[in-house]
C-alpha cells in the first residue's frame, strides 16, 4: 500500500483531522493528501480507469442486456452498431477496435455468433425484394380483409347501430360528462390540481436545474459534490446511486438511439411510398 494511501486510511480512524502532521507522519505530500481525503483529487490508477475508459463497468453491463434484447429479438447488432451505442452513451469518440475488443471480453455473456457462417448467410438472406414479398404475404393473412356490397354494409352498420344508440347509453354519456343532470363537480373531480407551491416555482435556481443529456462523468461529478456535502459516512449510498444513475443514462442513451432510428425509417418509408405515387 501507497504512503498515501496510508495516510487517508489514518485519517478514516483519526478523530481529528491534521493534515499538515499526517503528511509528515506517512512522508506524502500535505497538499495531495487534503485534496485526496477531500474528494477533489483522484489516485492515479483510479482516473486511469474511470476517465480514460470509454465506459464504466455498469455502463458495460447495461450495454451487454441492450446487446441480449437486440439478440432475442432475432436482430442482433453488428460491430459497427456497437460502436455507435457506446459512443452514445459515453458521448465520445470510440476507436475502431474498441467493439471487437469489448465483444472477445464479454463472449460469453453476449452469448451470440460472431464473424461465423451464420452471419454470412443472414448478411446474403438481407435482401429487400424477399422481405417485401413476405411481408405482403403477411399483410393479406393478418389483416383479413372481405369484400362486402353496400347492402351487407347497410345491414352489419345498421344493427350495430341499434344495439348502441340506446337511450341507456346516450344517458349514461350526458350523465358522464356532468350535462344531464347538471353536474360540474363530476368534470371537475378528475383535473388534477397543481399542489406545487408558488413560492418553490418563484425560488427555482439555477443549480436546481435538471442537467440536459448529460454524460455519465457529469453525473458522476454531481452525485460527488452533493455527497460532499452531506454525511461523511455515504460511501455505500453515494456508489450505488452512481452506478444507478450510470445504468439510468445509459439506458436512455440506447433508447434515444434506438428511437432515432425508428424515425429515420418512418422517414425513409413515407418517402418511399410518395415516390410510389
């Protein structure tokens, strides 16, 4: 163990805190020693890995249950969309290795083909005429259409009508919306009311905030400075809100991504379809 690591275990026990006596105590320096016991200053080994690793390890975990889902729905995802969900959720750059590298570290947890004869086959099985003849095959099975003249139409229509335009449910709507009888308080029941008080919307700060798409270091940043400056004793507390908070923005991240491209599709099909036209 370090000398200053030493040194802040010392003062975890110590009942008064000396940093200048300390420091001389365990031979560290005074100034390292109050920003490390302070929380404003990391141990090496401990930025390395928190900052120089593109994601941390239950940002890793949340992505590896996205991977699996992915994979259960029968679309499991390739390197290259790998790579686009980590640089989503860590909001930075990734290197072209990084997917391959984080796949051979969590095989058998993605527990998924890779780079086999499988995915040769559904890469040559991804053509667009074959989905779009299975998928009009589809469409005439499931959506049952028949064919009916204006009299089959009229009868079906007409005793449809009779068994719900009765006088009892034409009563039972103007009772429901508070006409018939006169009613307001029926309406005016299922409003909610706003309970907030005038005087928490007038004193919103600016520290109040939510953070906007934030990243999992600004998160982390705001859990350490609240921490800071509640009990000493939240160790335990502040790491699991951490790694919660972690999986919280990740998960959105993949579900912001995921969203965008469902939308990019509407997009493309809609277009499609008018140039069809």
């Amino acid at each position: 163990m370090a000398a200053i690591d030493k040194a802040l275990e010392f003062l975890k026990t110590s009942g008064s805190i000396n940093y200048a006596a300390t420091a001389k105590k365990f031979e560290c320096d005074e100034t390292t020693l109050r920003r490390r016991h302070q929380g404003k200053q990391r141990a090496r080994r401990d930025a390395d890995s928190l900052y120089k690793s593109r994601l941390s390890k239950q940002q890793e975990q949340d992505l590896i249950t996205y991977i699996r889902k992915l994979s259960l729905r029968g679309i499991p995802p390739t390197l290259s969309m790998i790579r686009n969900f980590a640089q989503d959720i860590a909001k930075i750059e990734v290197g072209k290795n990084w997917p391959y590298s984080f796949v051979q570290r969590h095989r058998n947890e993605i527990d998924c083909t890779w780079f086999d004869g499988f995915d040769i086959a559904r890469r040559r099985a991804d053509n667009a005429s074959r989905y779009r003849v299975y998928f009009d095959l589809w469409t005439s099975k499931t959506q049952g259409l028949t064919g009916l003249s204006k009299r089959e139409f009229w009868v079906l229509f007409w005793g449809a009508l009779e068994a719900s335009f009765t006088p009892e449910n034409i009563a039972s709507g103007w009772r429901r919306t508070g006409l018939k009888p006169f009613d307001p308080d029926v309406v005016l029941s299922q409003v909610s009311k706003n309970t907030d008080d005038d005087s928490d919307v007038e004193s919103g700060l600016d520290d109040s905030i939510a953070l906007q798409e934030p990243t999992a270091r600004e998160l982390r940043r705001l859990v350490d400075h609240v921490v800071k400056q509640s009990s000493v004793s939240s160790d335990t507390g502040a790491r699991k809100l951490k790694r919660t908070l972690e999986s919280l923005q990740a998960e959105v991240e993949l579900l912001r991504h995921e969203n965008q491209g469902l939308r990019e599709t509407i997009i493309r099909e809609k277009q499609r379809r008018q140039r069809g036209v």
